[in-house]
C-alpha cells in the first residue's frame, strides 16, 4: 500500500489532539518520526 499525502493530513488530523496533551518533548518526537514517514512515502511514489 502507497502512502499518499491526503492519507498522511489525515492522520495527522487524528492524532492532533492526542498530542496537544503530552509532553513538549513526545509531540516534537511524534513529529519528527511522522515527517520520516512522509518523506519515505515521497521517496517510494516515484
């Protein structure tokens, strides 16, 4: 299964107010794992 974007946005969406309420240091952790994520869906669509 190919990870597209709008699959991604949307489950960003989702996990948003789940990360509002944790530590500084979770949310900027989540985020950096989901950009990999994005970026190795990017790499894997060409």
């Amino acid at each position: 299964m190919k990870l597209s974007a709008k699959f991604i946005r949307a489950q960003l969406e989702l996990m948003h107010p789940l990360l509002q309420n944790r530590p500084l240091e979770f949310s900027r952790n989540s985020q950096d794992r989901l950009g990999k994520i994005m970026h190795a869906a990017k790499n894997t669509m060409w």
